[in-house]
C-alpha cells in the first residue's frame, strides 16, 4: 500500500504514514525526493519526464513508470548508460502505465480514460508496440539471473476517484479482457489510486476477494494499491475568518479563497463541511435548493429568478448566506450555507476534510497570502509547523 502524494505531502506527517504503509507515488521529481523522507518503496510516474529529471530519478527511485511504448524507447541510451555500472539490486524497476478503455468516473477532468486521454496506453497502442518491444516484458524468478538490458517487469493503471471496490470490480474485468495475457510475464500490478477505502461504506471485504482472485489467478503477482485521499480523509481544518457580510446578497467574504486554498471546490466542484468555531457542534448545512454560484451562470434571466429563492430563510429561522474569498476572481465562491444564528464580522468558521488536495495545491494569487500550517498533538497542543510570509510569496515570482 503506497500513499500518492498528490492528495497529501507533509513531511511532518512522515512517521505515522511510515506506520501504515509501505511507501509512496510520486507524479514529479520533487514529489518522489519528499517520498524518501517516509522511506519504504518511491514509486513515480509522469505522462512524459525531462532528461535531467529522469538521470535523477534512476538514481534513487524503486520503481519508474514509463507513459508509452515511444517514451521506453526513447529513454533507452540514458537509461542503459546510467545503469551500465550498477549491480542489479541497486537498479530500479521498470512498469508501463496503461489504459483499461473503462472508467466510472463522471467528473471528465479527473477521468484518466477517455478516448483521447493521455495518461496510459490504450489496448491498441499497447499491442501496437509489442511489435518492437515484446522481449522487454518479462519476470526473473531471480535478481542474479536478470539480463543486463533494462526491461518491463509491471504494469499500471488508474481508472478510479473516491470510489467504491465494485468500481473497481468492473474496471478490473475490462483490464484483465485486454492485458490478462500479459500478467504471467510481469511481477507486479498497480491497481492505481482512487479507491475510497477508508470511507466507512466501502466494501472491504470485496477488495480482499479481488486481490485474493488476482493471487488466485497469478500466484507469483505482487499488487499495489496508492490511494491518496483515503490515507488522510476527513482529517484537517481551514481556519477562516469573517470580513464582511452584504446584507442584501447575503454575500460573506472570508479571508480564504477557493481559488488560492481549496481549488477543488471549484475544479470538482465540490462543497466542504462547515462549523462555527463557537459552536463546533453545530454544522451548517448545505439548503437543497444550492445553486453553484462558482459555476457560470450565462442566462441573466435564470439567475435572477433562482438566486432570491436559494437565500430565502429556512421554515425554522435558519440564516442563508454565500461563502466567498477575497480575490478578484468573480467565481470565487465556496458554496451556500445555512446556520443556525446570523454571522457577524470576525466570527471564525472551520472548513473541514482540508488535509487533502489543499495546501499540495494552493497558490498566492492577487497577492493572497498562504495560510499557516499547523499539526495537533494528541495532547491537544499545538505546533507550528510553517508560517507563510510575503518573502515567500515574493521569492517565488522571481
């Protein structure tokens, strides 16, 4: 079990991730070097690497995944003079990421396998390239009979986001159709992120029965799972404070942003769970007749007759308003909400789930400066992790 450090990277976090799981994978070089610091096993993969990216990677990563057939061949020379002195035990290991034509993925940004996606070979191009490159899928039952020639010995694919193990289920049976073949001459088999499995319906049971039937069918298979948002879900809080309330458009800015601090409420989109400081206990809701004001809106008309309705006050007294940051951008909106008292200027809300695609994310536009990172000890003190200052921002735009 490897964590994909896309979701979440915090070295200070290193100890208990070293705890639980067996390493990590890394989508870019500074990613997989923040990787060693967890230890175990670093596993990477980019859809195409630059030459002095991938000299530095050969030099400390356990496994590097290769796009496409064209990007193996390409790398050949480099890889073969890199490795030329180095026993076979200090080489890393190489895969191929693939596309298994099917995914239940609905949100198309986050879909790695659309027709025209780039992320993996499809079946046709995967087969198209065997025509050159077959003799370099193969497995060594030992590391002392392996050939000098760099060669394949795994394979990889991702076709899931915070999805459930039927999800998987059925992507695995499009797999197996177009790569089963291939699997008695590999060791191992990346079944990719995006399995929710710390989410308290997901079926664990069925994903045991799924790598029991790849073990069945495969004894010698070595499988890998790199969930991301499942190794820090629901964990960590956004801190925001009220700067201002517009009594008539019920608009409430914040001095956090969507777009610079939570860039998937927008990209998603998605809305996160909100408390009052002063009353943790209760959450505030998210009314049924939401309108997702971060969206574009270009029929004039529609707007108009939909936004007075989403703001009217709830039958029980509850107060509606719009969460929104302070930069310039128009959709910066975080979502609609109803407490349970009117908001006043200085109160303090509390975003939650904010641990993931958060601060691996986040940016200073129009100068907005990056919140503090801070780490809760069990004994309910707290530590400083990194305050963000405007040297930071500055430094960084040269």
């Amino acid at each position: 079990m490897l964590l994909a450090q896309k979701a979440f990277t915090m070295p200070r976090a290193a100890d208990l991730v070293r705890k639980y799981l067996d390493g990590t994978t890394a989508s870019g070089i500074f990613e997989a070097k923040a990787g060693q610091a967890i230890g175990g096993e670093t596993h990477v993969y980019s859809p195409a690497y630059g030459e002095e990216e991938l000299r530095d990677l050969l030099g400390f990563a356990h496994t590097i995944l290769f796009n496409s057939w064209r990007e193996w061949e390409h790398w050949q020379p480099l890889i073969r003079t890199e490795l030329a002195e180095r026993p076979q035990s200090e080489r890393p290991r190489f895969g191929l990421r693939v596309n298994p034509g099917y995914s239940e993925v609905e949100t198309l940004i986050y879909n790695p396998c659309t027709p025209l996606s780039r992320l993996g070979m499809t079946p046709e191009a995967f087969n198209q390239g065997l025509s050159r490159w077959d003799s370099s899928i193969r497995r060594d039952p030992e590391p002392s009979q392996c050939p000098e020639q760099p060669y394949i010995d795994g394979l990889h694919f991702h076709a899931l986001c915070q999805q459930n193990a039927d999800v998987l289920e059925r992507v695995l049976e499009h797999f197996l159709t177009h790569y089963g073949a291939y699997l008695e001459r590999v060791n191992w088999l990346n079944l990719g992120g995006g399995h929710h499995i710390t989410r308290p319906d997901y079926d664990i049971d069925l994903l045991i029965r799924l790598i029991e039937r790849l073990h069945t069918l495969y004894p010698h298979l070595e499988i890998y799972l790199e969930p991301g948002e499942a190794c820090a879900l629901n964990a960590g809080l956004l801190l925001a404070t009220v700067l201002d309330i517009d009594p008539v458009s019920r608009n409430v800015i914040l001095d956090t942003s969507a777009a610079c601090h939570m860039p998937d409420v927008l990209e998603m989109p998605y809305q996160p769970r909100v408390w009052l400081l002063d009353d943790p206990a209760a959450e505030a809701t998210v009314p049924g007749s939401t309108l997702r004001l971060s969206v574009s809106v270009t029929d004039r008309n529609g707007l108009e007759n939909t936004y007075p309705d989403c703001l009217r006050a709830a039958a029980d007294g509850g107060e509606r308003y719009v969460l929104g940051g302070p930069t310039c951008l128009a959709g910066d909106t975080i979502g609609l909400y109803e407490f349970n008292r009117p908001l006043v200027r200085g109160d303090i809300l509390l975003f939650g789930d904010m641990a993931i695609y958060s601060f691996v994310k986040n940016n200073t536009f129009n100068g907005i400066p990056l919140p503090a990172l801070l780490w809760l000890n069990s004994d309910a003190t707290v530590d400083t992790i990194k305050n963000f200052g405007y040297r930071d921002f500055i430094e960084r735009l040269g």
